[in-house]
C-alpha cells in the first residue's frame, strides 16, 4: 500500500514533557569487540534511572599478554564515539585483565585523550577501592585466563599493598569461552580458591557471569566475595554521587570507597 502524493504530511501537535535520558546520571562503557557479556552484566546491575552507553575497543584473541596490551592504543578512538556532542558523566574500561598489563593511570590518561576531563575508572580500579571498602587486605583470586594473565592480575593487586593467598584460573584464552562459564561453575570456584586467611575473594573479569552469584558466594563463605563489573558499578554509581540503595549483589553495595593509599 502506497501513500498518494495527494496526502500532506501533517505535525502531531501533541503537547508532551519530554522525558529525561538517564536522569541520575549517563555512564559510557568501553568494551572489547570480542566482549560477549559485560553490557548485559552492567545493565542489570545498574538503577533504572542511570543509563549505560556502549562503544567497542580493537582487540584480538586469544587473550595473552601481548594482545592485551596492544588493544590499548585504541582507547582514545573509542573514547570520541561515546555519545559525541552530548558526553556522559563517567567512563568505564571494561577490562580487568588490559587494565594489569597497561595500568590504570595510563588507561585513564588515553581515555582522557578522546574525551578530555571526563571521571574514568576500570576493573582493577574499582575492584582495589571495593576491597579496601570492605576491609580485605589478604585476597583469593580466581580468573577464567591463562596463568600467565591470572598472574597479572594478582601483581596488580600486589603492586597495591595486597596479599594473595591462593590464585586459580580456568585457563581460558577466548571471550567467548569465558562467558559460556556456568555462574554455577563461577560460584563453586570461588569457594574453592578461598583459604581460611583471605579476607575476601575476588573474581576477577567482565567476560564471565560472576556478578549474579557474588551474593550467594558470600552467604557460603561467610566474607565478600567482589567481582569485575559488580565494583565498576559500585564504584561508577558513587562517582556520579548515586545515593540509592542497589541489592541483590553483595554487601559491598553497603559501603562507600575509602581514601586511596
């Protein structure tokens, strides 16, 4: 069915209040181009009334140190497709294991070079403010990678001021394989690295499926249990000044970031 020329394209002339985007606050992320879950696990973790817009970073599996490293001269790229004219509040790196082979600073300072003055924070980053939130100074960590870019991770944290007690990894080298993780295999791991000195695990990484089972985690083991993209929540929310209670993943939501060391 056509329209005949003869019909005048008319105005609604409806009168309406426009309805605010992301009222509490607008967060970018930038994600792997292989990344499979990380806008998925964000979303449902943030309020309704904070949105999250999504660009994607150049990479390459299988994740090695080499290729982690590499991706991040595409960083200031990315940054500039980030809702270009309009900006948002806060920008998230979603690479736990890119931001320990390339360092938060750095990460932060390439980012900054797209989108200049805009509040950034990462995997590493926020995991380090969430584990001094709640008071871990020895952590069990446990990562889909392979040894070599589980052991970054852990010097990461160590670089810190932390100790690991015991580190574990699935040995996985492909995005896609991390996300096809159960949570159930997530959740039982995480009670496997634990050893009785931690005060806390970390499982590190925003390919897996971790966030959903970090509050059953820290009911069987009695001690928080934090995550990749479960802390880059908690910390994006307290950097855009969010003030509302977020549950269902973990206690750390109950506390507020400490001063960095």
């Amino acid at each position: 069915m056509s329209v005949s020329p003869a019909v005048t394209p008319e105005p609604v002339d409806l009168p309406y209040f426009p309805d605010p985007v992301g009222p509490a606050g607008k967060i970018g992320l930038i994600t792997l181009a292989t990344d499979f879950n990380s806008e998925d696990d964000l979303r449902g973790i943030l309020p309704a009334d904070v949105r999250l817009f999504t660009t994607r970073i150049e990479n390459a599996n299988p994740i090695t140190v080499e290729n982690l490293r590499a991706m991040a001269a595409d960083l200031p790229r990315a940054a500039k497709t980030l809702m270009p004219g309009f900006g948002v509040d806060v920008v998230i790196f979603g690479c736990t294991s890119g931001t320990a082979v390339t360092g938060s600073d750095k990460i932060a300072d390439l980012i900054n070079q797209g989108m200049p003055g805009v509040r950034v924070t990462n995997p590493l980053l926020a995991s380090e403010l969430a584990l001094r939130a709640v008071g871990a100074r020895k952590i069990a960590i446990v990562t889909p990678y392979l040894a070599e870019v589980t052991r970054s991770v852990a010097d990461g944290f160590i670089a810190k001021g932390f100790d690991a007690t015991r580190l574990m990894g699935f040995g996985l080298d492909s995005d896609l394989d991390m996300t096809a993780l159960p949570p159930s295999a997530l959740l039982e791991a995480a009670l496997k690295v634990d050893t009785p000195d931690a005060d806390a695990v970390f499982i590190s990484c925003t390919a897996i499926r971790s966030a959903e089972i970090a509050a059953e985690a820290e009911k069987k083991l009695g001690k928080p249990v934090i995550t990749s993209n479960q802390a880059l929540i908690w910390h994006a929310l307290h950097l855009l000044g969010y003030d509302k209670p977020v549950k269902g993943f973990g206690t750390l939501f109950d506390h507020a970031p400490q001063p960095k060391e």
